[in-house]
C-alpha cells in the first residue's frame, strides 16, 4: 500500500506499508517513506522495487496494491499497477482504497447542495479566521469560558479528503455555536469578515443543516471502518 503527499518544503514524500497474510493472520507493517524521483508511474516503480531490494523483500510474491484512484497509479496503460502486472505479477489485485471511493461517491451526492456549499464556506472561515489572528483567537476563548466552556477552537477541514475531518468540524460548529454567535456580533460591526460568517450562521434554513449531516456522517465513519475490514478479509482469503 502506498500513497504520497507534500511536505513543507514542496517535496514529494512517498510512504509504503506492507500488508503480510500468515496462516490467515494479516499484519501491516510501515516500509518506508521518501522522495521519488517524480510522481511518474515509472519513478514510483523504481522507488518501490529499489526499497523492496534494500529490505529483502521477494517481490515475486506481491499479490496486490492498495492506492488511490490517481492516474499514475490505475491507468490501464501506463499505471504503477499495471507496470507491476507486467514486470512482477501478471495476477497481481489492484484495490482501490475504499475510503476513496466512499469518500468520492459523498461527493457526488453533495456537489449540487448550496446549503452544503455554504456549511463548508463557514467552516472553512471560522477556521481561518481564529487561526490567523491572535486578537480573534482569544476573543473565542474567552467567549467559550464566557458560555460555559461549551466548545472549541474550528478545526481544520480542507487540505484533505476525509470525512471525519469534516464531521470533526461540524461538531465543533454545533458545539460551539453559542460562543461563535456571541463573539461575531460583537465584531461584525467593524470586521467585514465577521459579518459575514455571522449571516452565513444565523440564516434559519442555514442552522437546520447543522444537525442533519450529523447522523449521516457517523453512518459514513462506521462504513469507513467496515471497508478497512473488508479489506482485511479480502487479503486474508488471498483475494
């Protein structure tokens, strides 16, 4: 199983884990992480093949891959499955991460909500907005002693695809809702930005959102750990 990200200089990190099935017990296990040469089906290739080499690994016993949908994984053509069929194992499985493919298919149903386009434009400013500034961070923290210390400071919900980041921030937004409420009206007279989450938050229709995503995303998050247990039965059957 692999996938990459960027670190903070801009560099590609790619991280490999591997997935062992003995007499019906599967163990995972952290390989390696580093940098490619590029994010080509080719590079990723030799990066894999070139730590399996380091590490002893037999790569004539790979049975399968665990990646996301990008190109330079999947392709039929030029894919890194694909090279791998090739090269190593023409019965090779290539599984899709279903986390991806739950996560793709909530966006589908979602994309043509304004509401839910509005929840994230809130989520994604109340964020900013107490991260940014000291002055407003402070002034939360005060307005959620002032309450009752119902709540905390709005996570983070972009920068990546899963959705119990965004059901994190939801109940956030539920929680703290009150001290939010208080602590932008005392700024949206003089702060632009504040009055416009303020609206955003106070919009009757709005609220009723708040609530309903709820008990959809913990269906969601429960299927997400269901499709890590199918995973691990499909590797265990050696399928």
């Amino acid at each position: 199983m692999m996938d990459g990200s960027t670190d903070i200089s801009g560099d590609e990190q790619e991280a490999v884990f591997v997935r062992v099935c003995n007499r019906g017990h599967v163990t995972e296990r952290f390989l390696t992480i580093g940098t490619p040469t590029s994010t080509s089906s080719e590079h990723l290739f030799d990066f894999v093949i070139n730590h399996f080499e380091e590490y002893n690994i037999d790569e004539d016993r790979l049975a399968g891959m665990g990646s996301d949908g990008a190109a330079n994984m999947v392709r039929v053509r030029t894919g890194l499955s694909t090279r791998l069929r090739q090269e190593i194992n023409a019965e090779m499985v290539n599984i899709h991460c279903l986390c991806h493919r739950l996560e793709l298919a909530f966006r589908d149903v979602v994309k043509s909500s304004k509401l839910y386009d509005k929840l994230m434009t809130l989520l994604i400013g109340l964020h900013y907005f107490y991260k940014k500034q000291y002055k407003n961070k402070s002034g939360i923290l005060r307005a959620i002693e002032a309450v009752g210390n119902q709540g905390r400071l709005p996570p983070r919900v972009t920068g990546t695809r899963w959705m119990p980041h965004l059901f994190n921030g939801i109940n956030c937004l539920m929680l703290t809702f009150r001290a939010f409420e208080a602590h932008l009206s005392t700024l949206c007279h003089s702060d632009p930005k504040a009055e416009g989450l303020l609206r955003i938050n106070a919009k009757q229709k709005f609220c009723c959102v708040h609530a309903v995503p709820s008990g959809k995303f913990q269906t969601l998050t429960k299927m997400l750990k269901i499709s890590r247990t199918i995973v691990d039965v499909f590797f265990s059957l050696g399928l």
